[in-house]
C-alpha cells in the first residue's frame, strides 16, 4: 500500500508543473518565528509576488525548486528564493560553472 506522505510532494510537484503556485503550509515554520505575525506577513507577501511572476520563472526552475523543497516544511519565502536564484544562476557566463 502507497504510503500517504508520498501524494503531498507528488501533488506539489503535480501543480507546480501545470503552471501554478504550489499551496504550501507556512504555520509551522512561522509558529517557529520568533514573531509569527510578522513571519505570516512575508509569507502572504511571497505569496503574492509568486502568484504573480510564477510563469515568469523557467519551468524546470519551477519544478526542480519544489521537488528540492519536499524535504522540509517548505514556505513561500523559500519557495521565492530558489527561484530567484536559479533564474539570476542562468544569466552567469557558463564558464563560471
């Protein structure tokens, strides 16, 4: 029997390659946070701004991004940050690599 906890990241891994900002749980990390309120403020504001430059980003970006996430309790703030620097990593001359 498939176990339960293999259809989150699968699901994830499933929006995120339609072309949709995955839904992602911030709570726990953010109850983590010293102050949560604030935490919650930057995750909505993360958020936002992935809702709108999500196709923006370079689809395998996108889902290499959300696959690496499925370790850990993922935010969107994290979420952001990936592909911030998988798109800025694209854009350095390849013989830096």
């Amino acid at each position: 029997m498939a176990s339960p906890f293999l259809a989150i990241p699968l699901s994830l891994h499933l929006i995120a390659a339609a072309g949709g900002v995955p839904t992602l749980d911030a709570g726990p990390s953010c109850r983590a946070a010293d102050i949560a309120q604030a935490c919650m403020a930057d995750e909505q504001d993360a958020h936002n701004q992935l809702v709108k430059t999500w196709t923006k980003f370079n689809a395998a970006d996108r889902a290499t991004c959300v696959r690496t996430m499925m370790d850990f309790a993922p935010t969107y703030t994290e979420l952001l940050t990936c592909l911030e620097m998988a798109s800025e990593a694209r854009k350095l001359p390849e013989d830096l690599y």
